[in-house]
C-alpha cells in the first residue's frame, strides 16, 4: 500500500464545479456517501431500476466552493491499494468535499472503492464507480484524515479536497415525488431535519440496503446510520440476517427466496422476492410486505402524517453482478409507487344506511381509466369514531379498467365492507405496466335515496378528489329550518390524528357554534348542525380550520331537503 501525506491550510479559491445531476426525473438519488447502486458512467449496478432512468435524477457531485488541497495526476495499479493523508487545521462550518476524477481503461468509469476516516475514526464510503464523484462530510471535525483507495483494474485519479455545502440542505428535495437513498452513512442532525421537513410537506423516502456475509463476498450497509434517518417511521433495521429454507446460488452465494408476499399496490403480481439482507422490527403503523420463513420482514412501508416511508433489505436481489432477474417486477412497482402512478382517490362522503325522514342512502361510483394501460382499482371503506390506517394499507380489489375504459361500483360502501354504515372511501389505481402518466383515474359518485312518492331517486354527485393540502376550508350555503338540515363533515387523508376547530357563522358572520373534533386517521367524521347546537340557520357557513395534526383533511356540506330527500353536496374551500 502506498502512502501519501499532506498538511494543508484554507485557500480560498473556487473550484469550477458543477451539481452532476439533470433536474428532469421526478424522483431523486443521493449518492455522496455510501450509494450500493454502485453507479458508473452510463450504466447502474441496478439494471431494474435503470429501465426507468429517465424518472430518475442520480447526483453523484457536489461543487466545491473552496480548495483546500489536490492529489493531481495520481496512478493506481491493477490490485493496488493507496492511502492518502491531509490534516484539517481550521474550522468548517458547512460541509468537507473530497472530489475524485478519474478513468480505467476499458471500463465504464472509475473502478476504485474510496473511503474516508475522520479524525474521530468515522469512516464514510463512497462505492461509486463514475468518473467523477464527491464525498461529503456535514460539519467535520478538525484533524487528520484518511483515505483509501483500492482498485482491482487499475487507472489514474485526481483527487480535489476542498469545503462546500451539503447536498441535503441545498437541493429543493420539495421539487422531487420521492428521494431515494441506496445507502448512507451517518448524516448530521441538520441533515436528518432537512429530510424530515420534506416528508412532513408529503415527501417519500426510499431506503434499499445490502447486507450479505457469504463465505467470499460480504456486504453491509451502515444500519445505525439508516436507522437515524427512519426514526420517526416505525421500520428499523436488526442487523439480523434474513431466514428461508428455498435458496438460489449467484455470483457464489446462497440468497434467500421469499415467498411470503402481502398483496398491495406495492408487490401486485410479484410472487417471490430474491435477497439477503437485514430482518425488520416493525412498530406503531409499519406494515410489513414481504416476509422470511420466521416472519420476520424484509420489505416494509409506513406513512407518517403527509409523508411515506419504504424501506427494501434486498439490494443484492437487484445488483446486476448476481444477474438475478426475480426482482425486476419489484423495482418497477416501486418505481411506479415513488412516481406516484399509484394513484389515490378519495370520496368525502358515502354511505350505504338509513336516515332521517325515512330515507336509505347509498353511493354508486364510476370509476374512469385515462391513462394508456389497464389498471387495477382497489378500494377502502373509511369508518367513523376509528383509525382506518389498516384499511389504507390494506385495502380490497375493485376490478381492472382496460385503457380508456369504466367501471361502476354500485353501493360502493358494501362493496368495501362498510353495509349499514356512512364514511368516505379511498380509491388508489396501479398500471399493468410502466406508465409516464400520474393522473391514472377519475372518479365521480351518486349518494342517492328513494323517491318517496315512489318514481326515480334524489340524491347528490360527489366527485373523488385528492387529498387535502390546507390547515383551513370553508362550506358556504347551509341552511337549519323547516324545510332543510344540514350536515357538516371532514375525511382525514393523512396516516396521523388531527385536531381542528369547526366553527359554524351566520348570514353576518357571528358566529353560531363552535366544536372541536379529534378525528383519527383516515376517518370520516360528520355532524348535523343541530347536534352542534345550531337550531335555525339561514344561509350560514362552516369553517373547519386544522389546530393540531398535519393540514390534510377534505371538508364538506350536505344540505339535505326535508320533504323529498334531495341533498345538494357542497365542497369546503
């Protein structure tokens, strides 16, 4: 092994560098530490996952605002290890850059692993193998610094130290439908807050590990660090191997085949995941996918508040060196999940049961595919007075629409298990394959009763809509006489309880009543105006504003007519 030291001070000089990433995917991938996906220059260690690459934006530089130090012109040899040194002697209070460009003949990159020791004995790895690539280090320690290098083939390098930002406080991770993190290791608590933030906002963040120890070829991701980053979901990583008695051989190595697969959107049509990798202790909401023989999880998905969480122990089933194929299925559906081409739905109000006056509501739904391939709806009963999270993870199948095509649902309700009761609905569609579109269905609904005369039906439309994104909605045009009542209700779209005040005004905006509603997660909840204390009304409005929870909640107002039953749906705005 070859030694090289240096002893550097700052020098402040701008480094002509650019982010390496095109802001044209919809999803984005860190890779400035850790990274199995082990990128090169135009081909990804995840072939699965590059058949949608162009859904994906792979940073993998980062530009360095200052120089401290250069390695120029550096050779390593086929089998070679070299180890550098230099010594940061003054503070920096964003983040250290180490900047390796280099080539090997013949290959599509830099084939060279690089890691670096801080002072404390902290190691970071980058497994990348682009011809260009940066280390980041969030707020480091002041000391000497190791870095090593090993190539098995070979090549020339030059290596940029230098000081910089890091690349989690200044991208707009908000602009991305999910951020995805092939590995890591430690982040700062700032970084880990920038993270959390973007998923309060309805962010997606997806972790795939590796964790393989074979008699030739050991592999693990810094489970401690990924850990960190999870925390408030209710995944964690064990650190112990998953167990199947059914194996296949790759690349040398025994890897399990998991066979225990909980359908969802997420695994629909995969019926066996290849992998090694790390068990998942599961808490709170967390709900496990795939399993191993002692049901232990190696897949999970959680939701917390607006955002979600999906965390894969089976980055080896996906690594082109093992040429397993069993996952490709797997890596579109997550792909298509990140993308949100899992389309979700909801109906505010719905009902099949008995009201006042004699009358019997229940909801038919038409269900619209305008996307270019058929999809599969499925579909969950949202209850009053209980958590319906389970239900939204678990939810039933409806049917599959062609492209272009329709499907009626009739008494919707009792089709999802709810007969006898009133709530709201939740609706989410998945492609038959790979899709570029989003915006997968459209929905409208007819919450009807009979006529009592005896001819036809009166009734109200309600379209299904997304879920909320405000702390505050107003229903205008109630009424509380003897000719019509009124109901006032919200749908909680979030996997978390909010707390809201709904406050009732007159005609001149005094208000009349005030109530405060705990509403569980995913739950209806709804009251008729005289309940909250509002016996006569002419023309009111009800305003229903977020006090605790995340802002995510549908409002609305049924305005029914006494005589006939005829209702007019009104959406809170």
């Amino acid at each position: 092994m070859r030694r090289i030291h240096c002893v550097f001070v700052v020098v402040l000089q701008l480094i002509a560098a650019l982010w390496a990433v095109n802001a044209c995917g919809e999803c984005l991938v860190v890779t400035t530490h850790g990274s199995m996906w082990q990128f090169r220059d135009t081909v990804w260690r995840y072939p699965a996952f590059q058949a949608h690459e162009d859904l994906f934006d792979v940073l993998t530089t980062v530009p360095l605002d200052t120089s401290l130090e250069s390695f120029p012109e550096q050779e390593i040899a086929v089998a070679e290890s070299i180890e550098l040194t230099f010594e940061l002697d003054e503070p920096i209070a964003d983040a250290l850059l180490l900047h390796l460009s280099g080539e090997t003949p013949d290959y599509d990159g830099f084939r060279s692993s690089f890691e670096v020791t801080d002072p404390g004995g902290v190691t970071y790895e980058l497994s990348n193998h682009t011809s260009e690539r940066t280390l980041h280090i969030d707020q480091p320690v002041q000391g000497t610094y190791t870095i090593r290098l090993y190539s098995d083939m070979g090549g020339s390098f030059t290596l940029e130290v230098g000081a910089g930002v890091s690349p989690f406080l200044t991208l707009d991770l908000a602009a991305y439908k999910a951020v995805f993190v092939p590995d890591i290791d430690q982040l700062t608590a700032r970084e880990i807050e920038v993270v959390r933030a973007y998923l309060e906002v309805g962010g997606k963040l997806v972790v795939i590990s590796d964790f393989i120890q074979g008699v030739s070829y050991y592999s693990s991701s810094n489970f401690s660090a990924l850990n960190d980053l999870i925390s408030p979901s209710g995944i964690r990583f064990t650190e112990e191997l998953l167990r199947t008695t059914e194996v296949v051989t790759a690349n040398r190595q025994e890897i399990n085949v998991l066979t225990d697969i909980v359908e969802s959107p997420l695994t629909r049509g995969v019926s066996q995941v290849v992998s090694t990798g790390s068990t998942l202790d599961l808490s709170g909401s967390a709900q496990g996918l795939v399993f191993d023989d002692d049901g232990e999880a190696a897949i999970a998905f959680d939701r917390q508040g607006l955002g979600e969480y999906l965390v894969v122990a089976t980055g080896i089933g996906f690594n082109s060196d093992f040429s397993l194929h069993e996952n490709d299925l797997l890596a579109t559906r997550i792909v298509e999940w990140a993308n949100g081409l899992t389309s979700a739905l909801y109906f505010p109000a719905a009902a099949s049961a008995s009201g006042l006056e004699g009358t019997f509501w229940s909801t038919d739904a038409w269900i619209h595919n305008q996307s270019t391939v058929g999809l599969d709806v499925v579909g969950a009963f949202l209850a009053q007075r209980r958590d319906n999270g389970s239900a939204v993870n678990s939810p039933l199948p409806l049917g599959m629409i062609p492209a272009g095509g329709f499907l009626e649902v009739e008494d919707i309700v009792a089709a999802l298990g709810g007969a006898g009761k009133v709530g709201g609905v939740y609706l989410a569609a998945t492609p038959q394959e790979a899709t570029g579109s989003a915006d997968l269905i459209s929905a409208s609904s007819h919450t009807w009763t009979a006529n009592p005369s005896g001819a036809g039906t009166f009734g109200q439309g309600i379209a299904a809509v997304i879920a909320g994104t405000k702390d505050e909605l107003r229903a205008p045009g109630l009424f509380q006489n003897t000719g019509y009542r009124t109901n006032v209700g919200v749908l909680n779209t979030a996997n978390a309880t909010i707390i809201m005040n709904v406050s009732i005004l007159d005609s001149s905006g005094v208000q009349s009543a005030v109530a405060s509603w705990t509403v569980l997660p995913y739950e209806q909840h709804q009251a008729s105006l005289s309940s909250l204390g509002v016996p006569a009304l002419e023309g009111g409005t009800c305003v229903f504003t977020v006090t605790s929870g995340p802002a995510s909640f549908l409002g609305f107002a049924s305005v029914v007519d006494n005589d006939s039953g005829d209702a007019v749906y009104i959406e809170a705005r």
